[in-house]
C-alpha cells in the first residue's frame, strides 16, 4: 500500500490544533454545570495557557517572518499564513471568554454575595478604607515614568500589567504621557476589603483589582497635574530561551543568564490592551513598541485573566468541585515508614517495608487516586532511611518548591548513600528552581548532573540500589509524570514500583547513559528515545498491520498529550486502510484526521478535559489477543523520540494489564467532559443530559475509594 502524503489534506497544523486543545479547556468555563469558582479557575487556566503558547509558539513564527525563513509546516503553510490562521481562530473564543468572565464578576458572583467592584461602586466607608490602603501599602511602591524628549519610552516586561496615562500641566496645560507598572510579585491583584463595610449583610467577600485604586488615586502621584485620560495595558514577549550545547557548568549560567534576561522578555509578539483605550494612548503604545495592529488586542473587562486563580482560593465548597482526597495504594497501606516513626509502635506493628511489597508483586499507582505521598515520596523515604539501601538514582524534571523528594535525597546523602541525580535545566519555565535545587542538592553532597548535550531529559525514574543477602537488588519507579508533589493531586499519572530483574538492568544501563559516556544502543526491555523509541513504536505498529493483513483481530489503543509526529501519523493511517482498530485519546494536539474516507476510517480520536489534567502516557497493543501494554513520559512527538531521553516500559503482570485495559474502555466510554474529533479536525462535545451520564474522572474516584473500603 502507498504510503500517504503529509500535507493540509492529511496532517492538521499543529498550531490551530493546540488553540483547538485551550478551546476546550474554555469550554469546561462555560458549562453551566461546572461549579462557579471552577469556571474562574478554568478560564484562568485557558489564560495562562495563552500565555505561553504566545511566548514560544507565536514568538518562533514571528521570529521566522522577521528573519526571512520561510519553511512551510507540515500542511503547507508559511510563517505568516499560520499567523494569520491563529489570529483568525483565536479572536471569536477570546471573545467568548472575555463575555463570559465579566458575567461571572458582575453578576454570578453577586448572586453568590460575592463582589469584585469596581472604584465608582464603592460606598464611602469603603473608599476612605481603600485610599488610606493604597496611601500606607501601594502609594511608596509606585514609579511613575514620563516619557518626553529626555526620557524615551519606558521598558515594559513580560507579562507585567501597566496603566498608561495623559498628565496635564495645570499651568502650562501641556500634556505628557506616563507609565505606571502595577506591583504583581508583592501585592495581590485583588484586594480584600472589610466584608462589615458593605452595605448587604450577608457579605461573603468584597474586593477590587489593584489597578483600579491605583487608577483612581492618580492625583497623588501627580501633584499639581490633573488626569486627563487613563487606560491599562499588558505585554507579551518572546520567552523561549535559545542555549547552545554546553558543558554542565557553562550551560547552568549560561541558563542563569538567560533567565535574567528572559524576565525583561525578547521582541514584544503581543499588545493587550482595555477596549476603551483612547486612541491617543493607543498610538503612543504602538508607536513605543513597535506594534503593528495584527498584534494588538483589545480585551473586554479585566486584563491579564490568569490571575483570577486567586479568586478560587475562597472557602465556599458549593462552589467548586467536591473536594477529592486520594487514598494510599491497597498494598502500601502498611508499608508507611513515618505513620510508623510518628506512632513509634513500629516494632509491635503490622509494618512491612515498601520493598518487601514490592518484591511480592509490581505495584502499578495511579494520580492523584493514589496518593503520591504513601507511594512514590514514600518509596524515596525509605530509600534514604533504609541502611540495606546503598545508592539512589534519579531524573528531576518540574520539581515542586517544597520538595520532600529532595529532603529524602539530601538526608541519604548524609547518610553516606551514593545519591546521583539528574536535574534538567532546560525543563521550560521551570529553569530557575530547577537550578536552585541543583545547587542545593550539591551542597549537600549528591552527585548532580544535567544530562545529555543536544537531548532534553524528559523520562520519569528512580532507581534503588539494595543490598540483600550479600547481593545487590535493583527496585525503580518509571512513570508517566513528574516527581512533583503538587502536580500529582491535579495530574492523572501513572507509575509502576517494581525489582524485575531485566528492566532494573536497563535502568542500570540508561543511568550510565546519562551520567557518562556511554553509547548504550539496545535496552532489553525498555523502550528509550532517542534510541530505541521510535522504532519500537513502529515495530508494535506494524505488527498489528500484519495482523490485520492474515485476517486475524487487531487493534491500537493509545493514550496521549499530543499527537504530532508526521511518520506515526502516517503509519497509523496504513494501518487503518489495512483493517487495524485504532481508538486514540488525546488530551491536546491531535495532527491527524480520524474516520476520513479512504483514509483513516478505522481511527476514533477522543479528547477527555477535566477536573485532573489527563497527563498519563498508555499504549496498547492486541497481539493477536496477548495483549502488549505500555506506560512511559513521551507523546508521540519528533521532539518525544528524537530529541529527548524519555523510557517507556512494557507493564507485564497479567492483573495490572487487566486494570489498564479496564481503565482505557472506561474512558471510551465517558460521555461527559469528553470530546469527539470529527474527520475534518473538528470536536463535538459528548453530552447525554439524562442519568447515563459518565464523567471519567468521577468514575475512577468512586473506584478508588470503593477499593479502600
């Protein structure tokens, strides 16, 4: 069969396609049945999403269209086309988003006894409160900046909100334009006032946004100046940090450099400004910052909505979605090493160490259901605990700033373990704590290193060296996510805890990869990108063709943030003409048409959005009904299998393989808070609105906590 064509008939641009992916995430605001406060976190979520596709994604086109590169994408279309293209899609949910928001604020929330006002609709109490704060906590902050012949046009930074303003001379009645940046780092966006100076007693919360009492005390920080014309404004610039292949200390200031300059941002790629901004400051903000008007947006209501998420942090439970608690996986629940030093009942106790469990039986835990803390922070615990436990291994991508994951390793080290791990610097928008840990961890003895020159480290691993019996036992953890304990209760992850014998081998093998120089090029078991990975897939692919091709049952399940990758596209839709039954759900970018005629009838593409980030990584392959299954960190992206170091390892205890199968039917079959891509790329939304309605998510909680009891 000929092998299809990638081009705008068969691959959707990757750009649309993730804007297709935040529409979603927008939609699950608007849902009437999504709780109040959850809609103001999904639309600051949607925000702060478009945040940073504009920093990386639109910056990169811009930056191709300014240096004259002119490289196509993969369906056809130029750097210009493809902005124009997300301007086009973009501003109709902005739109919606904008509408939305403001009916939450002015009229939602009042229903609730919630009011964010603004200056004109305070009482007098309340404005007496509201200019003595600002007088006493925001007055000695503020640096106004004039811009005239001798002061040009002020800086502005990423991501900072502004007010911009028209001064006029009360003698001279000249005018002059100033610059005020709004404090973001020190002082909340919204400002809580007294709730016993509001006029209605039932009064669950009142507060305004900064900037409209900065707006209206303007008269004190221009004494002698009258106040002509006001607006706000807020930029976005190009954050995405360029670094050579660097030796490990040159590369960590090389980042530290970076970082420094990326807080003042590169060329400014968007202009966020208030509809009603008088076009005399609107001139003088294009005109200052170079912005043309393709990248001028004029927004209703408040700016930078990705901070609403302070909004959420209210105690009002019937506003938000039921609080949701994990629970201790069933076999670990014995196994916790500090309920047991807590308790000091230890030697009288049950206790049975995590190693002991998993020597038994693999242990598959699955976030935020099982708690991250009593399986993998526990695993890591007692590692440095332990003293059979001789040396410790791991990957650090996105860590949380409380880590006890990095406690655990210092208090090992100090210890006298051998302790190594690697820390990626380049994991984006989390260099500078990535960085501050690596020192840290140095400090306190273990050995840090920052992977591979020209590869991103991405896989999730932790390895336990072990004396038992005067030999060594490898115990590892390989997962779907970060070992970051704030993100594992709002990201679904999976994690497998196992000793067997060959994968900790290859374990073995791949941490020498990353430490030293060695050139590892075969894994027994493991599949590892930029080696072994893509041609893995491929081979599990081509297998279920061949199936397919003698008559015989085959079938893909896949599970996945993105699917990008021109090749496996390609190849999935020859194993779709050859009969395969293909069901792929993916969260974001999904770059293939599903059920097109003649091309990919047998593929079905679902995309599930909910309360949890779906983030875990599963493949699933018939095997003429010997079913293969995989669990790893990569989506199938040329940057996932050619330029990261990412593990992907087979599950192949028969009882897990039955729960992850059990898992991925489940979420086929969800019929709430799930989308259907159509075969022109488009999704419709799955809505059974009688009582067979199935929330994946909610599903699993209940399974979860029905297991526990």
């Amino acid at each position: 069969m000929t092998s299809p064509k990638i081009n705008n008939e068969t691959y959707i641009n990757r750009e649309l396609s993730w804007i297709d992916f935040n529409k979603r995430v927008l939609e699950l605001a608007t849902e009437e049945e999504t709780p109040l406060l959850e809609k103001i976190k999904f639309s600051s979520i949607f925000s702060n999403n478009l945040d940073e596709f504009f920093m990386v994604r639109v910056a990169s086109l811009k930056s191709q269209v300014e240096g004259g590169i002119s490289k196509r994408s993969q369906d056809g279309k130029s750097p210009e086309e493809q902005l124009i293209g997300i301007r086009n899609y973009l501003d109709p949910i902005l739109k919606t988003q904008q509408y939305k928001t403001k009916q939450y604020i002015e009229d939602d929330f009042k229903k609730e006894d919630i009011f964010i006002l603004e200056y004109k609709e305070l009482n007098e109490r309340q404005k007496v409160w509201i200019n003595n704060y600002f007088t006493t906590a925001i007055f000695p902050i503020l640096t106004p900046l004039a811009v005239d012949p001798s002061h040009p046009f002020p800086f502005i930074s990423n991501l900072s909100l502004n007010l911009a303003a028209i001064i006029v001379d009360s003698e001279s009645d000249k005018e002059q334009f100033t610059r005020i940046k709004i404090p973001g780092e020190s002082i909340s966006r919204f400002i809580s006032i007294p709730i016993e100076l509001h006029d209605n007693e039932s009064t669950k919360y009142t507060g305004i946004a900064i900037e409209q009492i900065i707006a209206n005390n303007l008269s004190m920080l221009f004494p002698g100046m009258s106040v002509k014309e006001y607006s706000f404004f807020r930029v976005t610039r190009d954050a995405d940090l360029e670094l050579r292949d660097l030796e490990a200390d040159d590369l960590m200031s090389a980042l530290e450099e970076g970082l420094r300059k990326r807080r003042k941002g590169g060329e400014v790629v968007r202009l966020e400004v208030s509809t009603n901004t008088p076009k005399v400051i609107l001139d003088l903000l294009q005109e200052g910052m170079n912005i043309d008007k393709e990248n001028l947006y004029q927004i209703e209501g408040l700016l930078a909505l990705d901070e609403l998420i302070e909004l959420t942090n209210f105690n009002l439970p019937k506003l938000k979605f039921r609080e949701h608690q994990g629970v201790t996986h069933n076999s670990l629940k014995n196994s916790q090493l500090r309920e047991q030093e807590e308790l000091d009942t230890r030697s009288n106790s049950n206790f049975k160490s995590i190693f002991s469990i998993i020597r038994r039986s693999d242990l598959l835990v699955h976030h935020p259901y099982n708690l991250f803390s009593t399986s993998v922070e526990e695993f890591i615990n007692q590692a440095a605990e332990d003293k059979q436990v001789m040396g410790i291994k791991m990957t650090l991508y996105r860590i949380s700033k409380d880590s006890l994951i990095i406690d655990a390793l210092i208090r090992a080290a100090e210890k006298g373990k051998q302790v190594m791990a690697l820390v990626e610097l380049k994991a984006r928008f989390d260099e500078d704590n990535n960085i501050q840990w690596a020192k840290q961890l140095e400090q306190a003895g273990v050995h840090v290193v920052y992977g591979v020159i020209g590869l991103k480290t991405h896989t999730k691993i932790a390895l336990i060296i072990r004396k038992e019996k005067n030999r060594l036992r490898t115990y590892f953890h390989i997962g779907t996510g970060n070992y970051n304990s704030k993100t594992s209760k709002t990201y679904t992850d999976f994690g497998l805890l196992s000793c067997q014998p060959e994968l900790g081998q290859d374990l073995i093998e791949l941490f020498n990869y990353l430490t030293g120089f060695a050139k590892q090029q075969s894994y027994r078991k493991l599949l590892v990108a930029p080696v072994t990975l893509r041609s893995g897939i491929e081979k599990l692919i081509k297998r279920e063709i061949n199936y397919a091709k003698n008559g015989l049952p085959a079938k893909i399940i896949a599970k996945m943030n993105s699917l990008v990758d021109p090749e496996i596209i390609k190849l999935l839709y020859i194993a779709s003409q050859e009969g395969v039954k293909i069901e792929l759900i993916i969260r974001g970018m999904c770059c293939l048409y599903p059920q097109k005629k003649g091309l990919s009838e047998n593929i079905k593409v679902t995309s599930i959005i909910g309360r949890f980030l779906e983030h875990s990584r599963i493949f699933w392959f018939n095997n003429d009904g010997d079913a293969e299954v995989f669990i790893g960190s990569a989506d199938w992206m040329r940057r996932n299998l050619d330029r990261r170091v990412e593990a992907v390892t087979p599950i192949e205890e028969n009882k897990i393989k039955k729960e992850i199968k059990h898992l991925l039917d489940s979420y086929l079959e969800a019929n709430q808070d799930s989308w259907n891509m159509q075969s022109d790329g488009s999704y419709t939304k799955n809505q059974i609105l009688n009582d067979k309605k199935k929330y994946i998510q909610e599903k699993i909680i209940k399974l979860y906590k029905k297991e526990e009891n």
